[in-house]
C-alpha cells in the first residue's frame, strides 16, 4: 500500500468512526518536566523556553507567535531509530525518512495505570502480558503496545514525575523479557 494509500483508507476510518484517536501529547512550557540522565552519561535536556515574536501588536498586527528552544526529548515525542545506536546504520533512521506505514498501526494498550499508582516502581512482566493477551487477544506483528501507566498525572510536579532516589530517576515499564517476548513476535516500536 503506498503511503497515500494509506492515509487515504485512515482519513476514511477516522471520518466513518472506525478509528479512536487518542491524544497523548501534553502541553510543553517552562514547567514540563524533563529526562534527567546521570552526569556520566548526558547532558540534562535544556529547560523548554517560550519567547514572544508578537501578539497583535507592532511586532505583528494580525497574529500571535513565538519561537521555542527545548531539547528533542521534552515532552511527549517518539524517537527515531537513529536515535538508538542499534539504528546508527538504517537509511530510513530519522522520522522524515521512515515510512509513514511504520507511523500508523492498530495499538493493543495494556492498562496498568492502577498498578502503576500503587507502585511506581511496577515492572510490566510476560505473566502481565500472556494475562492482557488471554483477555484481550493475541498481539499481533505489525501493531504496536503501550503500556497505559497514567504517569503524566505527574507533570504538575517535576520531583514526583522524575520519581527520582540515590539511583536516579525511575518509572513504571516492561521488563527486559517482555521487550524481549514482543519482539519475538514482530511488533512494532
């Protein structure tokens, strides 16, 4: 299918109501909250900075703008391959070249926000998995799983959402052998 093919058949869902379009973005600003990584690895991300270009005024008599200054990890966002050192060599490694059928697909989420809430040191397990899976369906290759932890309840606070201790920052989020048992079955991101 090309990719005008596609967005053709998902403007068609989403206009029939065949498709639930869920927003997961937040709204970025001085007061996001953002990744904080030990020093021996990174640079902390710069905080978000929102400066005035107009509002009506002489500087533009018939718009508002700005311009913005944040790291590409602020806010909600997805990393492209290149990102990852395990994408360093895929032609297709930055988000203006992948192809938009890797950018739309079905999404199993697996709702743990209650547990999440009670522990937020919960690891996602296999035994979680196959349980959603029992409920729910297989999860299929091609489709992608999010994990629902409802952790952006935290982003009026930047200490409870770093959750952070004398080991760093922590969040909810699958075990290695989840990311493993997914993979083993072709699912995507």
């Amino acid at each position: 299918m090309t990719s005008a093919n596609l967005l053709a058949s998902l403007a068609g869902m989403l206009a029939s109501g065949g498709i639930e379009v869920v927003d997961c973005t937040g709204t970025l600003g001085p007061d996001t909250p953002l990744l904080k990584l030990p020093p021996d690895f990174a640079k902390d991300t710069p905080a978000i900075e929102i400066h005035r270009i107009s509002e009506y005024d002489v500087n533009g008599p018939f718009w508002a703008w700005n311009w913005l200054k944040l790291g590409e990890h602020s806010g909600t966002h997805f990393d492209a391959p290149h990102h990852w050192i395990t994408g360093r060599d895929f032609a297709d490694g930055y988000t203006d070249t992948l192809p938009v059928q890797r950018l739309v697909a079905p999404v199993n989420v697996l709702d743990f926000a209650a547990e999440c809430g009670a522990n937020p040191d919960f690891l996602l397990t296999i035994d979680h998995v196959k349980a959603w899976e029992a409920k729910h369906g297989a999860i299929n290759a091609g489709e992608w799983v999010v994990l629902r932890s409802d952790w952006d309840k935290r982003n009026h606070d930047e200490s409870l959402f770093l959750n952070a201790n004398e080991t760093g920052p922590h969040t909810p989020g699958p075990t290695a052998e989840v990311i493993d048992y997914l993979l083993s079955k072709g699912i995507v991101g």
